[in-house]
C-alpha cells in the first residue's frame, strides 16, 4: 500500500510517517520502481506502536527504546518497566506543575474585579516576573 493509504489506516499523517523514516524510527519504505514508498503489514504494526506510544506521553527517543525493545524477543521485560516508571514520573510531576499554575491563575482570577477599572492583578503579577 502507498504513505496514503498507511496514513489513513494508522492515523498518522504522511508527513509524520516521512518524518519517522528519515529519523530511523520506523525502518525505511520500499519503493516502487517509480520512486513511490510501498507499506506492508509489519509497517502498518510498528507506525501503530508508535502512534500508540505517542498517545501516552512518550518521547520520541522513548519511543526509539521501546521500539528496540519490542522488536528483541530475548529481552528482560525489566528495561521496559524501568522506563515506563520513569516516564510516570515524569508525567505525575508535569501533572503536579500544572495543578499549581491553575491554583495560581484561578486565585488571580478571583482577586481580579473584571470590570471597566485599569488596574488587574493578573497583568500585575505578569508584570513583576518579567
């Protein structure tokens, strides 16, 4: 199947999966004689792998791991779990920062009276952290 075709049964844009190839996250296509990229089930696999690791956070050099991983039949499930928690980790404190920047904000929005006066302590607290 063509990068069309691949795109739309993964969901992943032709530009991306362009993408993933030149950055040796998914193996190089075949071509046709006439240049055109050719997909196979095992492709269709490995760009749903990704696109499902994605989905949850990972990074493309996560994902790079994960997939080497995957793709070693001998390997210690040991690695992945290691690098599952670290990825929690880092999510549970990305999750933490934004919970305090929404607490912040909404307590801004609460002292600010919103109505036609000039002075707001929204653009006031900007103003002190530049």
């Amino acid at each position: 199947m063509n990068i069309g075709q691949a795109a739309a049964q993964t969901g992943i844009s032709a530009k991306m999966i362009r993408y993933y190839e030149s950055i040796r996250l998914l193996d190089t296509s075949q071509r046709t004689e006439s240049g055109y990229r050719v997909y196979h089930e095992r492709d269709l696999h490995a760009l749903r792998f990704i696109r499902r690791a994605r989905d949850l956070g990972f990074s493309l050099k996560q994902i790079d791991t994960l997939m080497a991983l995957w793709r070693d039949k001998s390997r210690a499930s040991a690695e992945v779990k290691r690098l599952t928690n670290e990825h929690i980790a880092e999510l549970e404190r990305k999750a933490t920062e934004l919970q305090e920047m929404a607490a912040t904000l909404k307590n801004l929005a609460d002292h600010c009276h919103g109505d036609k006066r000039p002075d707001c302590p929204i653009l006031d607290s900007l103003d002190r952290l530049a």
